[in-house]
C-alpha cells in the first residue's frame, strides 16, 4: 500500500527518489566543504603566529572549536611521538636509582620479574616497539630482516636473573619473549612463566607431553596454524608449537605457565619490568595485584628506555639498558654472574630427537653444537655497544633501517647471528601480529 492509496503511489515514486538523491548529493558536498575548511584551517594551524595574514587570523577567529581540536589532534600526536622514543638516563641518575633497585630486592619477600624484548637485544635480538622494532617497522611499511635467532646466546641479564632465582633474591619470573633464552640461562623451570610460549619446544595436542628441540620448531606454524608436521612419541596425536601470537589466548599449561605467574603475582611485595613496553602486560589485571586495596599494592620498578603506561604507577623508573642497571644492582649485592657456557646450556640435556620418518619436518635453524665456539666476543655483555647492530661500524643497519633493503638479501651481524632481508612473508612467529594497520606504499609506475 503506497501513500494514501495505491492511485498515487507510482506517481510519488520518482520525486521521493530525487528528492533522496539530492539530499545525498547535498550532504556529500557538505562533507567535502567541511574537509576542505578543515584542511585549510590545519595548514594555518601549523604556522607560526607571527607568520599568519589577517585574513588567516580572522578564518580562525571563525571557527573556534575545529581549530581547538586541530589544536588538540597535534598534541596527542606530539605527545604520541615523544613516547616512542628512546630516552637514556644520566650516569649518576642511573647509578642511583639501580642502588634503590637493589635495596629494594634485598628488603622484599617476595619479588615478582617480568621480562620483556628489551633483555635480549644485547643478544642482537630486535625488539618490537623500539625505533628500529619489528612493529615499528611493519606500522611504517618498511621491510623488516629475518634473523637467525637459534645462534643468540643469554645476556648478562639473563644470567643474573637466574643467579638472582638461585640466591633467593627474585621468586619468579614472567618472560614475554619466545627466543628461549630464559631456559638456557640455568633458571630454575619451575620459577618461570613463558606467557607466550618458547621458540624450542613443542606439545602434544592429546597427552600434553613437552618437547624440547636443538632447533626452531615453529619454522612452518604462523598464526592460527601451529601444527609442527610431528607427531607425539607416546600417543601418536599431532605436536604443535607453543608460540601465543598477537590476538590470541594461550590456553596450554606448560610453558607458559600462567598458574605459576598469577600465584607469583598475588604473594609479591615488588615487581621488577625488565624491556617491556606493559602494553600488552597491563590488560592482565591479575599480574598486578589491582584486587588489592592501594596500599597493599606491589611496589613497582621499571627499567625501560620508552614509556610505559605503569610509569606513572611505579616507585622507580629507570631510563636505561638492562644490563647497564644488573650490573650495578649486581655490585651492589655483591653477586657474582657467571659468564654462559654452552657446557652448562641445560637445552643440549633436554633435547629429545625426531623419528627417523620426520627428520623430513626438522628445520634448518640448529642451535649450534655443544663444542662449538660462542659468537664474536663483541661486548655482548655491553649493552651500549651492542643493541642491533653499531652503527658507526655496521652499514647492516642501514639495511635494518629501511635503506637499500631491496639491494640487501643476507648479512651476518655482530655477534654471529645471520640477518636477511626479503618481501616474502616471515616465517615462523618472529616479526608477526602486525597484519591490521599496515600501511602500504603506492608505487607510481612512469
């Protein structure tokens, strides 16, 4: 039934359309009006007051509220920019604070660690969200290297976290990384909770046995596909990989161990974040104690070269490397940090081998053997000189940086391990979760 009976409704049909469509012409004209003032009021904002005309001056003084938040658009941004960078203490303010660090561990009774990607850059392991971070240059557009991660060894502070475990000093630790280096560091298993998985193991999908490998197991898995093409030894049910990817939950219980963190976490006094940006450890209410009353609340240190958004929560922060701060904190509690030794790598015991059928499934990257020599003592343990690559030596991280990455196709860093550049697809987990978001550049062909 049209309007008012069906004599009339054929004959309304057609205004009611054009009215329609005139309306929606009317409003795109508007929007493209408003985008253009918009714009033009951003190109004055921009300028330097002393710079604008009169007429410039007067268009602004006529739409207040859209150059307020022009304004307040630039000072997120501003504010935004400012955060992602890398900011380093002075020396004194270092030592200082490191000394209140390590009070504070001797004075607790209970110390909860939680181990970002910043603890294993001195192992020539980029991070995520630093200046040169697999993220930061996936969010750009930028090519990104694959490195070999099976040739990186544990850090100065990986050793002194497992000395700290061993001394009492620190009763668990909660790793975001998947590089392993916790477990061959000779912490005590039972004191860690590898909330994203480990790069060396793989579990049964039935029995939920662990397996340890000499090699990258998640060379063939990526997100949603974690099925390493072996099977289990006792059941005969399918292996898959450990790694949790970005907007995924872990749901297995060993390596990551989430039991051990949140029990960790509801008995510590104090919370050491060692290279992590908190911005995916915040979400987790539970590692913070926030069910407590304030005052009952875990003090909270930082070591961190960007900003985290628990700064201003925490006791003490600190702008620096995290082997500048353990050696100071290890000084000062008069500890002595072994050097690491492949002889003492608890991964060579723990190693079970493939089945003879599967050996086809192995991947190429192989921790190197027990008697082999350990990369390039390039300071590995000085973490000024050896964050990705040194830079006034290096023209690899030019490659790293975006420059000339299409000429760049393999490279071997400080330290032994081997980098490559390509277009195709990152194998494994290292580098992905970045997918939404990505810019692309636009090629103009002549």
């Amino acid at each position: 039934k049209g309007f008012r009976g069906n004599c009339r409704c054929n004959s309304l049909r057609p205004c009611v359309m054009r009215s329609l469509r005139e309306r929606k012409e009317d409003g795109s004209a508007q929007r493209r009006l408003a985008r253009e003032l918009r714009q033009r009021l951003k190109l004055i904002v921009k300028k330097e007051s002393v710079c604008r005309t009169e007429n410039e001056v007067k268009l602004l003084s006529q739409w207040p509220s859209i150059v307020n938040d022009i304004e307040h658009g630039m000072e997120l941004f501003q504010r935004t920019k400012r955060r992602r960078l890398e900011v380093v203490d002075e020396p004194e303010v270092i030592d200082r604070k490191s000394r209140l660090l390590a009070e504070a561990l001797r004075q607790s009774k209970f110390v909860a660690v939680y181990t970002g990607a910043g603890i294993s850059t001195a192992a020539a392991i980029p991070d995520y969200r630093g200046p040169n971070g697999i993220w930061s240059k996936l969010s750009q557009g930028k090519e990104v290297c694959s490195v070999d991660l099976t040739k990186a060894v544990p850090t100065f502070t990986h050793m002194c976290l497992a000395k700290m475990v061993q001394e009492g000093l620190v009763s668990h630790i909660v790793s975001q990384n998947c590089d392993g280096l916790h477990v061959r560091s000779c912490l005590d298993r039972s004191s860690l909770s590898e909330v994203h998985g480990n790069m060396y193991t793989e579990v049964c999908s039935s029995c939920d046995r662990l397996y340890f490998r000499l090699f990258d197991v998640t060379e063939q898995t990526s997100l949603y596909r974690h099925d390493t093409g072996r099977t289990c030894t006792d059941c005969g049910s399918a292996l898959r990989d450990t790694i949790v990817h970005f907007g995924e939950k872990g749901c297995l219980e060993q390596p990551l161990n989430w039991q051990g963190a949140m029990d960790a976490a509801s008995r510590a006094d104090t919370i050491v974040c060692l290279g992590s940006s908190l911005k995916v450890l915040r979400s987790y209410r539970c590692l913070w104690g926030m069910e407590r009353v304030k005052r009952l609340r875990p003090k909270l240190y930082i070591v961190n070269l960007q900003y985290t958004p628990k700064d201003s929560v925490s006791t003490v922060k600190i702008n620096a490397h995290c082997d500048t701060v353990l050696r100071i904190v290890a000084e000062e509690l008069s500890l002595d940090i072994p050097s690491y030794k492949r002889s003492s790598d608890p991964l060579y015991g723990l190693a079970e081998d493939v089945k003879s059928d599967e050996k086809d499934t192995v991947s190429d990257k192989h921790i190197p053997s027990i008697d082999s020599p350990l990369p390039s003592e390039v300071n590995r343990f000085e973490t000024e000189d050896t964050v990705l690559v040194k830079e006034e030596k290096s023209s690899d991280l030019d490659t790293w940086n975006g420059m000339d990455s299409s000429a760049a196709t393999e490279s071997t860093l400080d330290g032994g391990l081997q980098m490559s550049v390509s277009r195709k697809p990152l194998p494994g987990w290292f580098g992905k979760g970045v997918k939404k978001g990505v810019k692309r550049r636009h090629v103009v062909k002549s």
